[in-house]
C-alpha cells in the first residue's frame, strides 16, 4: 500500500497546525460558527443533531493492522468506543470534542492518515472496488490509479471551490463492486481490441434529490490521458456549474441540461487544451506508485484444514459459502467481515473489534484491510488453510455473521439518530428488519437480496440502487417510508421503480415480509433472484403484495 513521502507528511502537518489554530479561535470566540464552518468542513468535522463528526478519509478503502489499531486507539480515547464505516469507505466518529479534534488529527497523521477533502464542494474521498488487488475477475488494480487521483486531486487549486461536492469511484473489474454509474465520474478498466487497458469514463451520476445513472463520455481512454481527461471534465463542469440553486449545482445537472454531446464536445476541446501540459510526468508518477501496490509473497500450503473444517462443521460452512469469494491466486480466498450482526447498527465497529480484525490482518492476511462502500471490512488475501483459525477468532469477536449478500446484510445512513439533515430514523428500521428475518430463519432461502436505506433524499443509504430501497420522510411530523423495487449498482445499474404510498415507522417491517412473501411466491425457483423475478415480472405483480387492501378493494 502507499506508504507517505517527506512532502506528504509535511504537508499533513502544516494542514494540521492550521486547523488547530482555527479550532483555538472558534473556542475563544474569535469565529463565529458560520465563519468557522467551512474551515472545519475543509478538515472533515460537520455539526451533526448532537455534537461535532469527523468524518476520517480511507483512500480507495484500504488500511493496514497498524491503521486500523490506531482508528481503535481513537474511538477509545476520543469518542465512544467505535466508529461508523460508510458508504464512501470512510470512517465517522460520531462524538469527538471539538478542542480534541486537532489531537485525533495528529494521532491520525502519525499512520499516514487525514480528513482532507471528506467534506466540502471539493473532490471527495476517491473510492475503488473493496476486492482491488485480490479478484479473480480482474484486469488490473486500479488502486495505482486511485492514488494517482487522490494525489491530482487534493487542494488542486482550480478545485477548492467547486459548485458542489464531487465523487469518483474506480474498478479494475468488468463486474462492478464500486458504483461507478452512481458517480460524478466512474471509471471502469476496460481493454481495446488489441488488448490494452483504459478506461471507460461514465458521468454524471449521481443519486440524491434527483437521481441519475452515469452516461459514458468516453468509451476507451487510454491510461496515459486519465488525468488530463479526468481535469478537462472536472474544469467543464467548474465553469457551466450552476451555483444560483444548490440542488441543481451537480454535473448530473449539468451534463441533463447540455445533453451527453455538447458535454463530450466541451471535454474533448479542453483535453485537447491540456493533454501537453502533463508531458508523461503523471505516467512517472503512476510508475512510481505502482510499487507500492505489488501484490504479496502468496505462499503454496494445502488447504487440508479448510477442506475438513467446511465438511465437518456446518457454521464455518454457512460462513464460507456466504462470505469468501475467489480469489486469483490458487490456494486463497477474499473474507468479508460482516458489520452486520442481526440487530446490531449496520457499518458499527467496536475498538475492540477493529483490533481484532486489525490483528487477523497481520497474521493471517498479509497486513491488509479493506472497507467495503457496503459497510462491511474485507481481508483480501487470506490462504484457505488459515480460513478455519480466522473464523474461529471472528466466532469469538462477534464478528462471524454468514450473511453478506443477505437480506440482514443492509445499507443504511446514520439517519435521524445523528444527522443534522435526516427525516426519518434508518438505524432502528434496519435494526428491525434484519432481526425479524432471523427470526423466520428466511435469509439463505430468499437468497441475494440488497436492502439499501436513507433517511432524507440526500440518499447516503444509496436507496435508490438497492434491489429494495427504503425512503425514510417527514409527512407532516410524522415518519414516513417509501419503497423502491428494482434497483441495482453493479455494471447493469438501474434507479429503482417507486412502488406506491408510503408506509409508517410501524408498518414497514411488515410491507417488508409481504413483499418477500410474494416473491417466495413468484419466482421461478430458488436460483432467480429478487432482482431477476423482479426484471422478469415487473413491479405490478409485488405491489399487489405490497397493497394488499388496493387488491381487497379492486375485488
């Protein structure tokens, strides 16, 4: 993984020492909170419903043991004993002091991490695909590529001050994990007909208040022109940006105003502008950090162990058919650690749980950590025969649940328990939904099934691309839950249908169990899944279920 130069540590600190000085005013009283705001939005920190938030930055979602220890140390020390992993593979802690936050910073800067540019009209936190580096699917790692951005990226002068927030994913993988066509700007590695890699530039995505699915601009760059490409669209849209209205400020405005082709055009004409001025110095760059990004002494060993734990114990079996996946290298697999024990906070980790996983990735994973933009902690190279000792220490930790992928496996937004722009509460909805399907012990039998939930249109939950999305609104005082059906954020995305009026707080679980109901019923056997039945049949035929008393009247 990328390990610090002298510049970027000297970087950090001066950025540090600035914010400690600004937080020092605010206490005095020399700022007031309107003038302090976007100084700590540049720095990570929001003023959540009950105290200040800072939001930690994990570039393209990997850490090492040592920076998930520290993580722990900080949620220890400074918080309350966890943190909240996101949607954007960062980090929240949720109750820092605003006088202890320059010292979090620091602790922080000690194991080469930061806040820059997690909030703001900036580019954000750069996201990837949580199996980079370790797919069996894979063209190539596209975390070279993810840094190379993140370093582009961070206090760009031209971009400090952006009509609005602005968010890029990248995946190495034609099956994507990383919602690139939810972005602003996603990229996916692709290959030419003569086989060499590039990208495909998609734009314009976007969930939120006015939900869109990305259009691609360009169908094949090549790697050597990503940064003036990716500089051209970002300086487009810096100028045709709108800034009278906020929520029309996004390119996915943009580019539905100008259309895909006056956009492609403005692209072009300014990548033409700026391709000379790189001059290959960002392709010396991208060498450079190519090594930091070698993949590790995979080892030959048999897997005897693994073989005889799946055959002889049924709960390591559960947990090895729902939560490994194929790795490249023979002999190993990918573990994803679910955060999403039935009836727990979905994307909560305990300081104790991330030393154990941080110690899990030492031993047995080749020091490595990802955060996943489901909330759930993924090692990436762990070889089959330590499969059953990894297990056994997760079994002890809490952290075994066999259920990614599942129905209990949900997204959710910290909603109105925390945020200062909620409607509605989503931790205690997905609370209750999972723990009710543990309770019918339906979970394997209904098979893959993403639930995705927000608390406001702002659509931190990615409700809108959930096989079921959940809405939580305000009607009137009073919480209100809409439903979407067939959503999806892989390569064949698409915004979910809305299925009608919503429910209350007391009346989504129960619209919940009757939707599954009817798709228990309806599908075509135990291999088509929710997102297949529901493209096969439509949204009528689960609305009957959702509405019964629609259907009770039409009779």
């Amino acid at each position: 993984m990328y390990r610090y130069t002298d510049f970027d540590a000297a970087f950090l600190a001066e950025r540090n020492q600035q914010f400690r000085a600004q937080v020092e005013r605010r206490i005095a009283g020399h700022l007031t909170e309107e003038e302090f705001k976007p100084l700590r939005l540049m720095n990570g920190v929001y003023l959540q419903l009950h105290a200040y938030m800072l939001r930690v930055a994990i570039p393209y979602g990997t850490l090492s043991g040592r920076q998930m220890d520290r993580l722990a140390d900080i949620a220890e020390r400074w918080d309350k004993g966890y943190g909240h992993f996101t949607t954007r593979q960062n980090i929240q802690f949720n109750w820092p002091k605003l006088r202890d936050i320059p010292d979090m910073l620091d602790a922080l800067a000690e194991v080469e991490m930061h806040a820059i540019q997690t909030s703001g009209n900036t580019i954000r936190n750069v996201t990837a695909d949580h199996f980079a580096g370790a797919a069996a699917d894979e063209i190539a790692d596209p975390r070279p590529v993810a840094e190379l951005i993140r370093q582009w990226s961070t206090d760009h002068p031209e971009f400090q001050f952006l009509p609005r927030k602005f968010k890029i994913a990248v995946t190495g993988s034609p099956n994507d994990r990383a919602v690139t066509r939810a972005h602003d700007i996603g990229l996916r590695m692709v290959r030419d007909a003569a086989g060499a890699p590039g990208f495909e530039v998609i734009v314009g995505g976007g969930l939120g208040r006015t939900p869109m699915i990305g259009k691609v601009v360009r169908g094949f760059l090549p790697e050597a022109d990503l940064l003036p490409y990716l500089e051209a669209v970002v300086s487009v849209w810096n100028l045709l940006g709108r800034r009278d209205n906020k929520f029309k400020s996004r390119i996915k405005i943009t580019v539905h105003e100008h259309g895909i082709d006056d956009i492609r055009a403005r692209v072009e004409e300014r990548f033409a502008q700026l391709r000379p001025a790189f001059s290959g110095v960002d392709q010396e760059m991208l060498a450079g950090l190519r090594a930091h990004f070698a993949p590790p002494a995979f080892r030959e060993a048999p897997t005897v162990a693994y073989d005889a734990a799946y055959k002889g114990d049924p709960l390591f079996r559960s947990w090895a058919d729902t939560n490994l996946a194929a790795h490249r290298a023979p002999g190993y697999a990918i573990v994803s650690i679910s955060l999403k024990k039935q009836g727990a906070t979905p994307g909560d980790a305990s300081a104790d749980q991330m030393r154990v996983m941080a110690e899990l990735a030492r031993e047995y994973g080749h020091d490595e950590l990802r955060i996943s933009h489901e909330q759930n902690v993924i090692l990436p190279h762990v070889h089959k025969s330590d499969l059953p000792a990894v297990h056994a220490a997760l079994r002890e930790a809490g952290l075994h649940t066999a259920n990614l992928g599942l129905i209990s496996d949900i997204i959710a937004c910290p909603g109105m328990d925390y945020c200062a722009l909620a409607t509605a509460r989503s931790i205690p909805i997905a609370q209750q939904i999972a723990t009710r399907f543990d309770e019918l012990k339906l979970e394997h039998d209904i098979g893959h099934l993403q639930i995705k939930i927000s608390g406001c249109i702002n659509a931190c939950g990615h409700h809108h691309v959930g096989h079921i999305g959940i809405l939580g609104l305000d009607r009137a005082g009073v919480e209100n839950y809409q439903i979407t059906l067939g959503g999806d954020a892989t390569e064949t995305a698409a915004l979910g249908e809305r299925a009608g009026p919503g429910f209350s707080a007391e009346e989504i679980v129960p619209a919940i169990e009757r939707l599954i109901d009817g798709y228990l019923a309806l599908r075509e056997g135990p291999q088509e899944t929710f997102l297949q039945t529901y493209r096969r049949i439509g949204l009528s035929p689960f609305k009957r279920y959702l509405y019964p008393e629609a259907r009770a009247n039409a009779a």
